[in-house]
C-alpha cells in the first residue's frame, strides 16, 4: 500500500484527480517496482540503454501511450503521448 501524508495546515480533501492518480499507482505498484528492478539490474550507461528504454517504451506501449521512437537522433530516446489537449 502506498502512503503519503497531508500537509496538518492545509485541512482540505485530496482532490479526486489525486486520488485517482494515487490508485493507479497502488494499483500498479508491483508491476512498476518489478521495472525499476529490472532496469537497475541492467545498470546500461548513458545513451546505450537499449534494454531500459525498450521496458520502458514497452510498458508506455502496453499502457496506451503512442510512441515516438528515436528522438534527437538517439536510438534510446522516446517521446509516449497520450489523449489530446491539455492536460
């Protein structure tokens, strides 16, 4: 379970996008904590972390995001949209 804590001086509600936000996380949570392992274990250096960015841009992929692939002319780099419009 994830937790946080709210500011004693600001008494208001967290707001319901924040609670959705958290959810999402907690809901999550192994799934993410599993990459982040994953990706330490890799341990690749600057600008040659292929196996990283492919979890990476594969959980974007598999989350919905559209991906751009190899921005800047770095093979690693990618830029995952999602929806339209603002935030």
């Amino acid at each position: 379970m994830i937790s946080y804590t709210v500011n004693a001086q600001n008494k208001t509600e967290i707001s319901a996008n924040k609670k959705s936000v958290l959810a999402s996380v907690e809901k999550q949570q192994a799934e993410l904590i599993a990459m982040s392992d994953k990706i330490w274990a890799y341990a690749e250096t600057a600008l040659t972390e292929s196996k990283s960015s492919g979890v990476l841009s594969d959980y974007a992929e598999a989350m919905g995001f559209t991906l751009q692939k190899g921005i800047a002319e770095m093979p690693t780099a990618f830029i995952a949209s999602y929806g339209s419009g603002k935030p």
